[in-house]
C-alpha cells in the first residue's frame, strides 16, 4: 500500500497538456460562454426548452463562435478543428444547444459548404451563418435507417420543366428524426435519387426550402413532429415529406455531380457508389463532434460525482476518528477511477482525431488539394470507431455516475438526469454504434480498398479474396516511440505488468489475432457449399466486431501514450503515466478472459492484474480530484445543487456527530460502527 | 447449423407455466386494469403527470386491487403474495402509478400495519386502503441514505406532557426522497431515535400529520419539493423538516417498543440492533415488489424491441430474395437473446421468492406465530439479492433495448424512454445496490447469525473468528433434483456444456470458492498488523461483492432449472430447456475469466463456449416473438407506436421495392447488396 505518487500535481498543468492544438478555442469558451443563458433549464416543457433553445443558437450565433469551420470570404475562418473543437466546448451547456449548434452549422452548414458550389455559398453561406435561414439535414428515412445508399426518396429531372420533382413515395421514404424541422427549419438539404432522363445516378443533395417567410410548409411539403423524446428537449426533431416537390435546378448541391439544362448528368467520379461516399467522407465533421460532444458530458458527470463521493459520508468508521468518504471505498473506486482513465484515454486518442481530419478538410477544401483517398479512408474509420468508443463510454459512465450519486443522481437539479438523456441518443445517431464497428471491420479486413464506405460485397463470395492477406497494423501516434517500446518487450511472460512495452504488444496481439481469426473464417464460409451469402458473413459478425472493438482500443492506448510522453512537467508526466497504466491494465482486464484463451496470460498471471489493477486505484486516490480538476470546466457550468450544498451538509453532521459522541464519551456511535443496512425507499 | 426445436410453442402454456400460483391475480389485471387511464402519458408536465397519478391511485383503490396484503378483517385479504403480485402487474402501466401504488399501500400502509398496533389498525387502516388518508414512509435523510440505523432526526418522550418532541437538528438531517410529499401527504410514518428518560432507544416510527385539512403545513413542519427527477414525474417526492413538533403519545407505532406515561420505555427485544433490524425486517415486501416491478418492465422493453427487430429490415441480402430482419442478425440475438433468459429466469426465481415471503409473513403476522429467524433472515436476504439482480437488469436491458430500436427508441411516443428512465432510481432505491449486495454478503460469511441486517462489526477483529468455518451452500428450489444433477458429473471437463448438471456445478464451484476466498482473505487482514479495521474490510471490498453476485446468480439458475422441471407440455419444455441452457451458458461466459482462472475452464473449452452459445441463439432464433407472448402483455398496455406503425411501413417498403426490382429486371437494388454505411445524424 505504499504511494508511488507522492507529489502533489497542478491541475493546471494537466489541463494544458489536455487543452492541446486548439487550446485558445476552448480557453476562449471558459471565458466568454459562461453564460447561464446556455445552462439547461429544468422542468420546462418541451415548447418552453425549444423556445430557450433557438435564442441561445441565436445569441451563440452573435458571439461569432459557430462559424471557425466556414471559408474565410464568408466571415469564417477556415478552421475546421477549431469548429468541432468549439462545439466540444458548448457541450459542457445545455447539449440541446450543442446539438442544435450542430444541426445548423455542422450538418446544413456543413452540406451546404461542402457539397454546394460557389452560386450557393454566396446566396446562402451568410444567412445560414447568422442563424437568419434555419435548416435541416434530412438524409434518414423513417424506415431504414442505417441503408442511406437505398433512400427511396426521390428526385426526378424533368427537362421541360428545368426543374426537378422530390418525391417521398411512401411513409417508410418520409424523412424522420431531422432536427430543426419541427419549428425553425426555412431550408432543408434533402438527400434523395437524383434520376434523370430516366436513368439513376444515385443519391445526391439539394436545397429546399420547407416553410415560408410566415414558417407555413411550403406547398407539396408535409411537416410532422417526433413529439417528445427520452432528452434533447430542446431540439425540434420532426418529419418531412414531399409530394412532388418541384426544385429549381441550380437547387441541387452540385460539386460532385452536375444536370446539365437538357438533363445530361456529369461527374468526375465515375462509380456511383464511390461517388456517394466521396460525398458522405465530406461531411465527417458531424461524427467527430459527437464523439468530442460525448467527451465532454462525460467529463462533466465525472465531475460532479467524483467532488460528490469527495464529500459524502456513509458510515463511520468502526473504532477510528477517521472520516470515511464515499471516495474512500474500493468497490467506488473501480467504479470511477477506470472510467476516469479511459475518459483521459480517449481524450487524446479525439485530439489526434481532430488534428488529422483538420489537416485532410484543409489541404482539399482550403488549398484545393486532391483527396489523399487513403488518407480520407483512415480518418473516416477512425472518426467511425471513436465515435462508437466514445459514446459508449459516455453511456456507461454517466448511467453509473448517476448511480454513485444515489438519490441525488435522480434529481435534475443535479444535472445528471439531462447528461444521461441527452447523450443516451448519441449511441445510435450519426451512425449506429453497431454499423459503424462494420464499417471500421471493414476498412481493417479490405485494407481501406475501393467502396470503403459501402459493405457492398461482405457476402460476396469474391469479396474475401480480396481481402488483405497480411495484417498491418497501421500507427498513428507517435509511431516511433511506440515500436521501441513493443520491441522491447522479449514475450509476454514474466515481463512485469506495468511495462508499458508489455502493455501496447497485448493490445496488438489481440488486434491482429482477432482480424486474422476473422478473416479466416470469413474465406473458409465463402467455400462452404451452399451457405447463403448472407450467412457467411452474418456467423462471423461477432467476430468481426471484436475485430474493430480490438483496434480501437489499440489506437486509443497509443494516443494516452503519446500524450504522455508530450508531457513535460514531472509530476503530472507521472500521474498521467499511472493513469495510463490504469487504463491499459483495467481494458485488458475487462477482457481478461481473450487473454487467458489465446495464451497471453497464465492464470496466476491473471489474478495478479487484479491485484495491480488494484494498486494502482489505491496509487491514484489520493488525485481524484486533481484529475477532474484537470478537466476545468468552470464552476459556472455544472449547475449541480449539491456540488454546492452537499459539502456544506456534510460538514454540519460531522461536527454535530462528534459533539454528541464527545458529550456521550464514546468514540463512535452507539450500536453502529458499520451498520450497511438500507432503507426501505420512497 | 441443425435446427433441435423443431415444434411450434404455444405461448399460452407459457404464460401458465409463468403464471404461477398468483395466476388468478394476474389473470385479473390483464382483464380489468386494460385501462387507458393507467398509462403513461408523453410530453406533459410534471404538475399534469402529479395530477394524473392521483387521479389514477384513487381509481386504483376503488377497484379493490391494493389491498390483498391488508388485514381480512379491515376489507384486505391477508394475502401477502397477491399483494406483491398485484403491483407486478400495476407496473406493466404507467411506473409513476406503481410507485405511487407502492407508497401508499406497500411503504406508509405496510408500516403502519405491521409497527403499528390495533389501536392504529382501527383508527386509520380503512382511510389508507381507500386513499382517503395518503401518506408518506419519511425514513431517508438528506445526509446519509445507507446508514439507516443512525438516522439524525431525534423524537424524545417528555413526560410532563405526555408528548414526543419531533426534531430536524440540521439540514443533513431532513427527510428526502419522499414519495406523496410534494404534495399529496397527510400523514407521514417518521423514522426517528427514540429518546426517553434520557437515554436513545434506537430507531422508531411515529404516525405524524404532515398536512391539514385545506392541504397546509402543520405547524412546525416545512415541506419541500424534490422537483422534476429523471423520470417517475408522476410521483411527488419531497423533503419534510419538523421543528419541535408535538406528537401525541399514542402515535408510536409500538408493536416492537412502548413507551409508558411515564417515559418508562419496554420491549419484546431486548438488544437495540436486532430489535430495529426486526422492524426493518416486516418492511420486506417493498424491496420484493421493487425487484417484481423492474422484471415486468423489462419484459415490456423485450416486448417492444423483439417485435420491432422481427419487422425491421436493414440491408437487402446480397443476391437472395429472402427478407433479413434485424433479428436474423447474430450480433443482434446477442443482445436480445441472452436478455430474455435471464429475464425468465429471474422470473422463477421472482415466484420462489414471493412464495417464501408470503408463507413467512403470513405464519407470523396472519397465524400469529413467533417469527422463524433463519428463515426471516434467509426471505431478507434472498429479497435484497433479487432486487439487485433484478434492477441492475432492468438498467442494462432497457438500454439495450432503446438502442436496438435506434432513433425510434428515442421517440418517447415508443414506451422505451419512459421504461429507461422510471425504472433508473430502482437500482439505488430501497436499498442502493452495492450496499444490498453486502447485506447479502454478511449473511453468507456469518450463516445469517446475530444482527444480520447490521454490518457491525465487519472491522472488527474478532469478527471474523465467528464467521462459517466451512461453506454450505443452501439450497431452494427443486433441492433433491438440483443435488441429483450435481452428483450425476463426474468432473468439469470432457462434460457436454449442455449438461445441466455440469452448468450447476460450475455456478456451485465459483460461490463457494469465491466465498472461501474472501473469508480467507479477511481473516488473514484481522491478523495483520497496524491493518485499521476499515482497510480489513476495504481492501476484500470487491472479492466480498462477488461472493454476493455468484451466490445470487447460483439461486437464479436453480430456480429456472425449477421452472422447467415443472413444466409439463413437451414442446414448452423442451424449448424453457434450451432457454436455461442459455441463461446458465450466457452467464458462464460474461465470467469466462474466472472460470478460466480457476482451472474451471479450458483455453479450448471456453471457446467451445462461445461456440455453443451462438448455437443456442440459432436454435432459439425462430422462437424469439413466441418468447415474449409468453409474457402475455395485452397489447392496450403497451403504448408503443412502432408496434402498430412499423410492421405496415415495411410491408409498403418491401412491395415497393420488390415491384421496382420486378420493373429494372434485377434481383437486388443496384449497386447496394450491404451497404452498411450510416447517415451523418439530425
């Protein structure tokens, strides 16, 4: 039990090691969005929130900070890290307004910039900017929503006219869950068919206006309400449909595919479905601010039941003077510390993530460079499988924040109640978790190949020829660093556990076995005779979403470790180094069983990841609270009751305890010492 | 790939077998409480929610259906089962109406009835049954929710005026949480120290009016609200404070502790501990009904999520013209499968324990017989490990739920989003889970002995000198059939996993050894040196709580194994079997680890594992929609939108696309097969 870390740490220190590339963007937050304005509001009613919500999208509108990501000739400033890095920060507040923020300027924005050419931008960039045209992005369909490439909506070319017809053919085509559309959506960018002299080129986007200057439909235009949801109350989801909508032809978003007036359709990418997914890759920002979004409800429950366990007392301590805290208890500390550590894991692994796709986004729609097609495959993969890891992280977390909280975790004056039904969708919008883990399977099985973003072929019996022979890992981080450590490590026995060598080669065992096992069973099915395409691959999937579950656990530990070696200042280089050990150690062990399986671990082996894991809670108690300090969210923006009462509570009954126990004598309660019986509830 | 449940179930044997011996009760709520006044209603607020609630727990009481537990001779019928039953099946409807169902009759009127005395029966039991008198159950302190035995409000004795002097002496102090509070309370049943004479007696209940009858404070007691919570908005929770308030003499509940004119004070029991855990003790049927209610929650999110994933379709399958639905998907059956068996099992293991608490009380408080202690002990034990086990499968089954039913799940007009966040309190209420699961712990280490419900003395040194020697496991259900399996093994290898007698053992092995374990390990921390008593305890922490969780899962499976062998009709045997085998594999697996770790499992065997659990999901696949009518939910309570809508949407979508494909001469859409690429979200 012997504390290896001894020195106390600034938290000041960790936040800037934290803060990273865009550290002005998010110090500029701290300061200038404290702003009760943007702090949720609660038990208003659904129209009340929606209300409160599109002022507070129009007053952040007005403060500037919305539109880093938009070109500079706009007012923008060509910033597109500093865009997701900003929205990471507005989602500490109320993430009705985050995701609002995101809807307006990171989906419609984002379409109408990214897809559009110059005649749309210098028609609608400004307004959208402003906040004075709101919009939708209406690509889901009420009736499948994970198949975006087969939309029935559609969008028929008529030469005569000039113009084209959108048509939603059926209830399961109506666009569903579109935020903005309920209330203030003027324009939508509607993904549909484009078909023209009578052939289908695939789906493509256009801008339509929904509502008139007096915010009636538009004629043809049925707008419906998704009505209340489990959170986001703010946000005004609702459903559109088209009955033969006729749409100008300059309306269609034209950079990756032009009609001509008599109906010739054009494009540089010839392959239709390459071309889709060009088009989606574009539009990758959305699925790196949830992800970065999620972070920060995650940091911010961490928070405020990390400083409530702080306080909190739950039974005196059998024969000792000593103040027993919540905190104190080691069953809690495997709760929180772990979480803890992935939450700075994946931290990092985002800021790496933001960095790369900053640096894709700027060299093609800044300089006008050519696509670096693997490149925009690698980031697409990785925005997919951070997005799965961090928004499951902050499911897990924030239902079990909420629970270390007890009854206060329950009351939304305790903020807790809107961080889990707020963030509880994001598991499952801008992309399913599950289908985004096949899509990152996907590029890791075919090495990123052609029609990354399609699974066209998974059971095709060709496709697994196809597929790379040799596993490579591909690196990130600070590649070199990295395979000095792995190298170093002679196997995997008797190497002690926190070797960080040892750590990173467990983690790359397990990647590459896993795909490799995947990938074997995936060709042995496609020579089973008479096993349906289908089958083939749907007997491997779990295997195959181990597959990618495996990979990016392996991304997200190399990019802890790189930050830790960007770490300067000694005692916070330690702490983070402990922290890292923590989170390498607590996901092999959450896996342990993987390990055992394939030879990686002995079983005595096995029981002493246990007991080190263990220590190292024991190691990082005593920083608890340094760490989430190191998160610095002001004080301004948790709007928690008992961050501010419980500590004050807490302190009275101490001090009238021990008066009582002075007056009779005795060192602890009568009858007590540590009684765990509970109540009956409410 | 062989398909071994070839006969079609009816699910009406289903619901028989799960009916149980309270069928009748059930039967009767499925045909009387089909009442849309009894549902939930989305997107109103918290005030309209209250009202609402009320309105529906007086519409309750009317129908006769609370008032099974209460006395025969005061219009009840002594029927402690059935009363349980009955709030099972309250919480198919809108939770808000169980909990408030709970309060009333379960919490406030259960206490009365079994602290109180016949004085107390006369004067109010008959106002309570009929809801003319509600009230609250004022145990929870805002301080300190676990530590029950040393709640802070005091009531002392003053002789001179023959009244108790009821007090708050701080803030920590007040009482929190509590249900018909806010606003509905006119009597409270208080928790308090009883001081007489000058000396604490422990805790005791007084009857106190709360409220006058214009709905006013009395005088010295302050009301708060709890205000809006993650979800119940239909029960009124609130904080009661009292400043010296007069309560008569003959408002103690005093079946277990008198005080005279005098202030002498008397009771049946003599150590002050056991005589409040005996209090504590007659409470049990809040905790029982909680675990019940979670269950049928659960059952209504299956409900809804099966149905929906066998309408849902995703992704054409390449080249064939067979329809897949989600459900045909492994990963999906991985989520829902496994869900389902355990949520039978908890199910048997739910009636066992009904059955048991009700031949316990009614033997004491029906025939008036002397309470049996082991049994007491073992009923409480039994009811805090179920409603752990219960509620924490509820938190993670619901969630899975939501997300297997995507943005519709998020839709509140979908069930689900109500079912997730009513039923997340359940986990930290009546009892917080983690401290149950000690409770249930302590009774393992010390075979149920003195002060049971206390963990005094879990510090102490001597402590562990008193615990078991040598471990037994006790045994329920189906003893002489589960003892015979066991027997019949030879070994753990080279046995079929589908062996039941194998999968016994294996859950047998783990309790014990875990058991031993911890006992080892605290008896060597008593004999360390300078160890302080808490870090005896801590540092065993999670070794303790697994104990707990194997012994809880030991007595679930061998209730399933009960359940089935009860089960007479051959195809609806065969097939709860296969679901049993499910329940014991899937269970084996989430703690492949340990099995492995401790020579249980083979590397090559715990593959097999895996193996033979996606077997079990294909056998049970064409099943899965006969498994949840086995539950028998009338479909007017399930409020679910996209059970009416989705079926006939993808129907259209189906023909549509079928009549497009017939048109373009092709088979699949083209240029799609898979496409597994997701939108960008709203």
């Amino acid at each position: 039990m012997t504390n290896t870390l001894n020195a106390a740490v600034d938290p000041e220190v960790l936040r800037e090691v934290l803060d990273g590339r865009w550290a002005h963007v998010r110090r500029d937050a701290r300061e200038n969005l404290d702003d009760p304005d943007f702090l949720p509001v609660y038990g208003e009613t659904m129209a009340e929130a929606r209300e409160r919500v599109t002022r507070a999208a129009k007053k952040l509108a007005d403060s500037g900070r919305v539109v880093l990501g938009f070109p500079k000739e706009y007012g923008g400033q060509d910033d597109s890290g500093g865009s997701v890095t900003s929205i990471e920060m507005v989602a500490f507040n109320d993430l009705s307004i985050m995701v609002k923020t995101g809807v307006q300027w990171g989906l419609f924005g984002g379409a109408l910039q990214l897809l559009g050419t110059k005649r749309h931008h210098d028609e609608y960039l400004r307004d959208v900017m402003s906040f004075a045209l709101p919009g939708c992005f209406a690509m889901t369909e009420t009736g499948h929503g994970s198949d975006v490439q087969q939309l029935r909506t559609t969008c028929t070319y008529d030469a005569a006219t000039r113009t084209f017809d959108l048509h939603t053919p059926h209830e399961a085509a109506r666009k569903d869950y579109i935020g903005n559309a309920a209330k203030d959506g003027r324009m939508a960018v509607v993904f549909a068919q484009l078909v023209t002299q009578g052939k289908n080129h695939g789906v493509h986007a256009w801008l339509v206006p929904i509502r008139d200057e007096q915010g009636n439909p538009m004629p043809g235009v049925t707008i419906g309400d998704d009505g209340p949801k489990a959170g986001l109350p703010g946000v005004d989801n609702g459903r559109l449909s088209f009955d033969h909508v006729s749409v100008p032809r300059d309306m269609l978003l034209d950079r990756y595919g032009q009609v001509a007036e008599d109906g010739t359709y054009t494009s540089s990418i010839e392959n239709e479905t390459r071309r889709f997914f060009t088009m989606l890759g574009t539009l990758v920002r959305g699925r790196v601010s949830v992800g970065g979004s999620a972070g920060s409800a995650t940091k911010l429950a961490l928070d405020i039941a990390v400083r409530y366990g702080e306080a909190r007392r739950q039974f005196a301590a059998p024969g000792e003077e000593r103040e027993i805290v919540i905190n104190d208890y080691l069953v809690h500390q495997r709760k929180l510390l772990p979480a803890l550590a992935k939450t700075y894991a994946l931290h990092f692994a985002q800021g790496e993530l933001v960095e790369t796709m900053h640096d894709v986004q700027t060299a093609v729609h800044v300089h006008g460079q050519e696509i670096d097609e693997q490149a925009q495959r690698e980031l697409e993969s990785r925005a997919a499988g951070l997005k799965v890891a961090q928004t499951a992280h902050a499911t897990q977390t924030i239902q079990m924040c909420r629970e270390a909280c007890g009854g206060a975790g329950y009351l939304q004056e305790n903020r807790l109640p809107h961080l889990k039904a707020d963030t509880d969708v994001f598991t499952t919008f801008e992309g399913d978790n599950t289908v985004l883990l096949q899509l990152v399977a996907k590029g890791l099985l075919t090495g990123y190949r052609d029609n990354f973003g399609s699974l066209d072929g998974w059971g095709r019996v060709g496709f697994v020829a196809d597929m790379v022979r040799e596993t490579v890992l591909e690196r990130t981080a600070a590649r070199a660093l990295i395979a000095r450590l792995v190298d170093a490590v002679p196997g995997v026995d008797d190497v002690p556990m926190l070797d960080r060598g040892w750590q990173l080669k467990m983690f790359e065992f397990r990647e590459k076995h896993s795909l490799e096992g995947a990938t074997r069973r995936l060709r042995k099915n496609s020579t089973t005779e008479g096993m349906a395409p289908f089958d083939m691959f749907n007997d491997v999937q779990d295997h195959v979403l181990k597959a990618a579950q495996t990979h990016i656990e392996r991304i997200v530990l190399e990019s802890f470790v790189a930050g830790v070696d960007r770490t300067e200042e000694p005692a916070a280089r330690q702490l983070l180094d402990t922290l890292c050990d923590l989170y390498a150690l607590s996901t092999i062990e959450a896996d342990k069983a993987w390990f055992l399986e394939h030879g990686q671990l002995t079983p005595a082996r096995a029981k002493l990841l246990t007991s080190t894991v263990n220590q190292l809670l024991r190691e990082l108690r005593p920083h608890l609270v340094t760490l989430v300090d190191g998160f610095a969210i002001p004080d301004g923006w948790k709007a928690a009751a008992i961050l501010v009462e419980e500590p004050a509570r807490q302190e009275a009954m101490a001090a009238r305890d021990a008066e009582l126990r002075a007056q009779n004598g005795q060192s602890t309660p009568e009858g007590t010492a540590t009684a765990v019986d509970v109540p009956p509830g409410q």
